[in-house]
C-alpha cells in the first residue's frame, strides 16, 4: 500500500484544494462535503475516509433512485471483506445490475460525469462489469475515465478492467500498445499501470511474470516518456517484472542504455532495477 500511497500523493496536482494527511485533520465540513458528494476527495487519507453507503444514499436520493438502495446494501453485506475499494466495486456492480434491470441508462451517464470522484470510481465498475462489452468496447468505454483529472478515478479505471484486460491479453495488449501514442499522459501510463505483472492492490498476470516481453513494444514505446508519471510506471512494471524474470529487466535495460542516453530512460532503468541491485 505503501508504493500506491506515495504514487496518489506525489500524483495529486489537479485538485487546488489541499487534503489532510491524517483521517483525525480532515474538518467535519469536509467530511460531510465528501459524503454529500458536493466536493472531491484532495488526498489519499480523504479518498479512504469517505463513507460510500452514506455517499450512495445521498447519491441516489439526488437522482430519485432511492428503490436501488437495499438491493445494493444487501450486496455489500455479502462481502466477505468489506474494504474501501470491494464496497467500491460492490456498488458499482449493483448500479449496473439495477440500470440493466429496470432499462435505465441515464443513471449510467450521470455518475460517469458526477462532481463526486468516489460516484465515478463506481461508474468504472459499470464499465468493467459490463458482460455485454468486448474488451475492445471495454477499453474504448473506460479511456475517458483514464484521463480523468482526479487520481482515484484514474487509478480505479484500470483496476475495474484489469480482470478482463487478462482474459483477453493478447488483444489489450494490441490496443494499449496505441494508447502509448497519446497525447495525455494518463492514457500513456494506463497502458502500463493496467498490465503490470504485479501491480498494486490488484491481481498479478501470470502470464507477463512468467513472460515479460510480451508487452515489450509497449514498454519500449514508452521508455523515454517525458511526462514522470508514465516514467514511474514504467519503472514500477519493470520492477514487477524484475522480482520472477530479472534476466528480462537487466537485457532490456542494457539495451535500453545503448539506444536512449537521454535522462528519463535513465530514470525508468534506475526504478526498474531497484530490486536487483539492492
């Protein structure tokens, strides 16, 4: 949680407002703020306080759906770990179900453009989990979010796709490949973030710890990214990569050496290699 904790703090230029650092700092009028829906979250320590059944309800008395508020608490109550981001998942999941249900698709659009980051971190989820959606539908729906000013969105966008970015890897890997020519940088870095090997938070794949160079092109495509973000994520998947095929990262990183003096290359190579030159 550590990594992720520096990575949301560091990452956090967007939202002016200034976060407390300390779930006892955050003021009671924020609080209520975050929980009505009216403001975003400005730290990591805000995003975890938020509490999303409080935020749910208010949600859905805002957009007259209050019929969908038991069915979505006896799910969450079925959780057999009630964490932040399995309530988070939970509740979008239960939108998703509701909207398919009752044939209500203005629900879906209006939490995806919600004042409240939390509501859009749950519009992911009815992204993600959305059966009815190739992975190329699935990427396409989601690389909206991915761009999206506010970090927690950002980092819950690739965490609602990740599952299916696995089943389907070959053809993610063939679509974020493109996602690496962007012009925003939170789409460049989603294209790395989503497929680390084993990531944060997240199920690991398998299939990229066991055979790293599958995703070469997109790692190459990005090795001397000028924006740090994608820089850190480079060097974070390296990393990953590094910990069952260390052979992969040090090849890769000598070449890299040779092809791309400039220092962000020079960056990525020294985080890519923290572990195994410790």
């Amino acid at each position: 949680m550590s990594e992720l904790t520096n990575q949301i703090e560091t990452l956090n230029t967007t939202i002016k407002r200034k976060g407390a650092r300390s779930a006892k700092d955050i003021p009671s009028s924020i609080l209520e703020q975050l929980n009505k829906g009216e403001i975003e979250s400005a730290s990591l320590v805000e995003w975890l306080a938020v509490n999303q059944i409080v935020l749910l309800e208010n949600l859905l008395k805002e957009l007259n759906r209050t019929e969908y508020l038991e069915p979505i608490l006896i799910d969450i109550s079925s959780l057999k770990k009630q964490t932040v981001n399995a309530i988070n998942e939970a509740i979008g999941t239960g939108i998703l179900k509701l909207s398919a249900l009752n044939n209500d698709l203005s629900i879906l659009s209006d939490i995806s453009k919600h004042k409240s980051d939390l509501v859009r971190c749950w519009s992911a989820y009815t992204i993600g989990k959305n059966p009815k959606y190739t992975i190329e539908e699935m990427l396409e729906q989601i690389q909206f979010l991915a761009a999206d000013k506010h970090f927690g969105v950002r980092e819950i966008s690739w965490l609602a796709v990740r599952s299916n970015i696995v089943k389907n890897l070959d053809k993610s890997l063939e679509i974020l490949l493109k996602w690496t020519l962007n012009k925003d940088e939170n789409i460049r870095r989603f294209a790395t973030e989503a497929i680390r090997p084993r990531g944060v938070w997240c199920e690991h794949v398998e299939a990229l710890k066991k055979k790293p160079e599958l995703a070469f092109k997109i790692l190459d495509s990005l090795k001397s990214d000028p924006s740090k973000y994608v820089q850190d994520s480079v060097g974070n998947w390296l990393n990953d990569a590094s910990k069952s095929r260390p052979d992969f990262v040090k090849d890769l990183c000598k070449k890299w050496q040779t092809e791309s003096t400039v220092k962000e290359t020079a960056y990525i190579i020294k985080k890519g290699l923290r572990t195994i030159e410790k």
